[in-house]
C-alpha cells in the first residue's frame, strides 16, 4: 500500500499531465491479461504517448480546472488514460488497431488539441493518414505552384528570345 505522501506525489503528477497534454483519450477495460497489458502499454510507447489505469474519482479531480474536466466527468467502471503532447492521430491509430484486436478494451471519450471528441470522430481520427503523409503532400502542393510559376516566368523569356531570333534571321532589325 502506498502511503499518504507518496499517493499526493501520484496525484499531482497526474493533474500535471492531464492539464499538459491537449490529447487524452479516455478507454475502458475489462478482464485483460497481464501480457494483453503489456502489448496495449508497448503500442502506446511506440506511438508516442503515456497510458496510466486510475480510478474514476481520482480522474475528476485531477481534471478539475484543467481542459479535460467535461471529459472526466461521469465516468463509470473500469478506467484508463492514455495521452500525448504529440501526435494524436498515432495515439488514435494504436488504441483503435488494439480495440480492434481485443474485445475487452473499449473507448469511452476523447480530447484532441483541448476540443472534447466523441467514439465516431476518435475512429475518424484514426484513419486520417500519418502527420509526416500530410505534411509531404502538403510540401508537394506547395512546390508545384512554384514549379509552374517559374515555368511561366521563363516561358516569357523563352518566347521573347525566340521572337528576337527569328527577327535577326528575317533581317527585320536596321541598324
């Protein structure tokens, strides 16, 4: 058992976290194995975040002030957290690939970027491709723009100098 210090260090880490971190989802579990456990805490490592097993009124208060209050509030059963300051969308892809897989694990809410989410939008963000996809698309929509604006920009002078050409050959040019 832990003693009454160690539980309020436990505690105001907790608040810390859930008040740092703008992506939190909120999952529920029942009757996983040791070794179930073990593979859901590996994915969440892997994809970034923190997962932690707490009790729904230590989650209230913790969340008290912070973002994520509306998203702790009435909160029934078994109880887990997992959360990132980064990536959501890998947080999102790693448990939902894993609720997939196991039966007993379960979503219950959401919080992505500070904005409460409900279990539909979580499976959306989940098929969202990567955030390093996005951005190379993003990059490739930007430099062809600039590809065709140097395209035009030359094809000027391109068309000027062809225009100079054939005139000098024509001899229309008196000195």
């Amino acid at each position: 058992m832990k003693n009454r210090d160690d539980k309020r260090k436990d505690f105001e880490d907790l608040k810390k976290k859930i008040g740092a971190n703008p992506n939190i989802f909120v999952t529920g579990f029942e009757k996983l194995t040791v070794s179930q456990d073990y593979e859901l805490r590996k994915l969440i490592r892997q994809a970034g975040g923190e997962y932690k097993v707490i009790k729904n009124n230590v989650a209230q208060k913790a969340a008290d002030g912070t973002p994520a209050q509306p998203l702790m509030a009435d909160l029934k059963g078994m109880t887990s957290v997992a959360y990132t300051a980064g990536d959501p969308v890998a947080l999102a892809k790693a448990l939902t690939k894993y609720a997939k897989e196991n039966s007993q694990f379960t979503f219950k809410a959401g919080m992505v970027e500070g904005r409460v989410i409900d279990l539909g939008t979580i499976n959306e963000l989940a098929s969202m491709p990567p955030k390093e996809q996005v951005y190379a698309k993003l990059l490739f929509l930007i430099n062809a723009s600039a590809q065709r604006l140097v395209t035009a920009i030359s094809g000027v002078g391109r068309n000027l100098a062809v225009v100079v050409d054939q005139g000098v050959k024509e001899n229309k040019f008196q000195q």
